[in-house]
C-alpha cells in the first residue's frame, strides 16, 4: 500500500527554518503501531496523521517514541497542506484532537492562525527530580500544567545559553520542560525541551505558547504579544490571548511531496 506524506517547515517563512512536521493524510485509521513505527522512521518531532470524519478532520500526533495530546506545529502543518495540496478552499478547517477542537484559519498566502485551548500554568514549590540538575541552574520559579512544567528565567541571555543535561531532564515526569523569559525584541522568548517524549529539543512548539502566552499577557498586561522561540532553526510567532482560547499566527513552506510503502 502507497500513501501521501508531505514535510512542512512551521511557523517560518523560508525553508530549514522553523520545525518540521510530516503530514499523513489517510482515508481511515491505520493501526496504532504502523503509525508509531511511521513516526520513529520519519525521526522528526512529530508527524500528524489525519483522517475526514464527515465536516471536519480527527488528527492524530506521534513523536519518534510516543503519541501526544496536542502538537501546534504539526496542526499548521496539516493545514497548509490541505490548503496547497488537497484543494480545501474554506475560510477555516477544524480538527478534532484528544486536546478538543482546534481551529486552523487562513489569513492569507502561507500564513495561518491557530486557535487552541489555553492552557495556564500554575506555580509550585515542589520541585520534581532532575529539573534544575537537567537545566544546570540552581533556583527559578517553575510552573505546572497538565502536559509541561514551565521554569521562568531571569532574562534572553540565560535562555539563549541554556546547555542541558538531558539525562537529568528527562528524568522529570511530565511531557517536557518549557524555559521562557521576557525578549529583547519580543514579548518572550523561549526554549523547549522533550527528552521524555524523544525530542531533545523542540525547534517551535506551538502547544508550549498555550501555556505561555496566558502567563505573559498576565504579567505584561496585554493580550496580543510576540514571540520568538530560540533554537536553532527559530521560529516567530504572533499570538493572542481570547478569553481561554490562544491564537498563534505563522507561516509555513511544504519541504517534501512523497508517498510511503506499507
């Protein structure tokens, strides 16, 4: 059997920049393990199987080693993929996740907005094992939410030098850590890291913004902010807060038009 995969560079508006996904879209489910199995031989940070369920889409997450409940790059990815390659023309698609309905709208030749759940982190002082020894610092605050901890740092610089232990990291029980702090030229900027769930380091996480976008419109008293997540490849966000939605704007380029062989 022969089936479609294409790679999507996110939240970037020229190729080897921002994070790459593979978009699988499927006339119906394939088992649970050929998709994981797809996932780890693809080897990157998530591939997005999707599947039409009468109006709208499911869509379906994987990492190399585990699937996940909400991925924001791979879901723009999808989109975009559905607008330049699959002929769908309406203003909006929606996807129904294990995160609930998400919304992708298009704004205009490469750029879309994202509409998720927020997800506010809560402080705490109990700090889970391997946390600090993983990021190799000796105090922050750190926040919880369902899927990540997320630890605040002090400004840009200390993010940007950040060289983790990712053996230690990995040794704290959640989906990943988020390190975010407040930009020199953005809002905030950040850094992600998944070692728990095979990813070292994330190059943009759209999932980590629903949880720091509500934190900073908080803190900097406005809703609409900018956003640049600092890994290597970088990739630019434009974000708003909605009541308890999150929207995140970016642009996207198709890398790879193929098919696969199962």
């Amino acid at each position: 059997m022969k089936l479609p995969i294409y790679i999507v560079d996110a939240f970037t508006g020229k190729l080897f920049g921002g994070n790459p996904a593979a978009v699988c879209p499927l006339q119906e489910w394939l088992p649970e393990t050929v998709m994981q199995n797809l996932a780890a031989e693809n080897n990157l940070s998530e591939t997005a199987f999707i599947v039409q369920e009468g109006d709208h889409f499911r869509i379906r997450w994987f990492t190399p080693s585990t699937e996940v409940k909400l991925c924001g790059h791979a879901t723009l990815a999808s989109a975009h993929i559905f607008y330049t390659e699959l002929g769908y023309s309406k203003p909006e698609i929606h996807f129904e996740s294990l995160s609930g309905l998400l919304k992708v709208m298009h704004q205009a030749e490469k750029v879309y907005t994202l509409d998720f759940p927020a997800n506010p982190p809560e402080p705490i002082t109990k700090i889970p094992e391997g946390l600090f020894e993983g990021l190799k610092i000796e105090n922050a605050t750190v926040f919880k939410t369902s899927f990540d901890y997320m630890v605040l740092m002090p400004d840009q610089r200390s993010i940007e030098n950040l060289q983790p232990d990712f053996a230690s990291l990995a040794k704290v029980k959640a989906r990943g850590v988020v390190t975010t702090a407040k930009g020199d030229d953005v809002d905030f900027v950040s850094r992600c890291f998944y070692p728990q769930s095979g990813i070292n380091e994330d190059p943009v996480t759209g999932s980590a913004h629903t949880i720091m976008v509500p934190y900073w419109s908080k803190e900097l008293g406005k809703t609409t902010l900018s956003a640049v997540q600092l890994s290597k490849r970088k990739g630019f966000l434009e974000c708003e807060l909605k009541e308890n939605r999150v929207l995140m704007s970016g642009q996207a380029v198709t890398y790879l038009k193929g098919e696969y062989t199962i």
